[in-house]
C-alpha cells in the first residue's frame, strides 16, 4: 500500500479529464444543433414561410425533406416549391472562405435562391456580396450550361457583377457551379 496516494492521485486526473471531455462534447453539441437552426431558418426565409417564435426545427422538418449524399446534405422542399433543392456549397474567395446556400428549382434548370452564410471578403467591394440586393439577383437565372457573374448581364444565365470585386465574383460563380455540379452527380 505504499503507492495509494498516487493511485488516488490518478483517479481523481482521470475523473476529472472524463468530465472534462463529456463537456466539451455537449457544447459540440449544443452549437452544432444552434448552427443548424440558424441554418434552417436562412432557409425558412429564402422560402418566405413564416415561423413562430421556438420552432424553427419542428417548421423545418414539415417542409423540407434532408437527405445526405457524400458529404453534402440536400434539402428538398415538400411544401411551397416542391422538389426545389437547397444545399450549401463553399469555395475560396480573394482572402476567405466563402460558404453560400444554393436553392435549385424542381426542373434543376435555374435558381430559385442564393444566400451568402459566411465570407470575409473586403468591405465595401467583395463583402458586398452578402448584400440582399446582390443575394436576390440570383432568384430565376438560368444555371445550364453554367451561371456566370459577369459585368454586364445580358443573358438568362448571367447576374451582373459587383464593381471592383472582379475576384470575388470569379470565386462566387466558381463555387456556385461546383456546387450545382456535385447536385447534378448526386440527383
């Protein structure tokens, strides 16, 4: 019995270090689950179904269906624009990382939305793309054979850039037509 203390000693690290692990993956968690109802709701409004306060989920899940194919997660819609798929699709940008949530008609011929989640691009130039107005020029424009984001749109499958974000934009169209590439595969 010369070695309790240290015996003890190692119990009561190793308890601690378990507790200490179980916390951290219950806030794991509790913000994936707040980063998927953040997510579901950007999708609720894209739709424009109205939501009562705290239940966001239980809406989501009576109007859209989930499915999972690879690694991308398809949303697709039962109620309002039935069969229209939403999906989140990412990319490099000019200095970040750039997530958007893609929503494809039921024809699979053009979008019925788009919504910047997350970019770090540069103020007033780049970062204008997550403006709503620039967000909601992608409503109705063609995506076959590819969308292009271009300084002057004249055709069903163009949406004008943004002035002084030339960069930005070649990666946003960039993400976007990957994204509806790996929705071609996967459907």
């Amino acid at each position: 019995m010369k070695h309790w203390k240290m015996i003890l000693f190692l119990i009561i690290l190793s308890t601690a270090c378990t507790m200490m692990l179980s916390g951290a993956q219950l806030a794991y968690d509790r913000a994936a689950a707040m980063f998927n109802v953040r997510l579901y709701g950007v999708i609720l409004d894209m739709f424009e179904i109205e939501v009562p306060e705290d239940t966001t989920e239980q809406v989501f899940m009576e109007n859209f269906e989930t499915t999972t194919v690879g690694s991308t997660i398809y949303y697709t819609s039962k109620i309002k624009e039935p069969g229209t798929v939403v999906f989140k699709s990412e990319g490099s940008g000019l200095w970040s990382r750039i997530e958007v949530l893609l929503a494809v008609t039921a024809d699979r011929e053009k979008l019925f939305g788009m919504r910047v989640l997350s970019q770090a691009e540069t103020p007033g130039l780049g970062g204008r793309i997550s403006e709503m107005e620039f967000q909601e020029s992608f409503s109705g424009v063609e995506i076959r054979p590819q969308l292009e984001i271009v300084k002057f749109a004249s055709q069903p499958n163009e949406v004008d850039a943004i002035t002084g974000a030339s960069r930005t934009a070649s990666s946003l169209e960039k993400i976007i037509n990957k994204g509806v590439a790996g929705m071609d595969k996967a459907f």
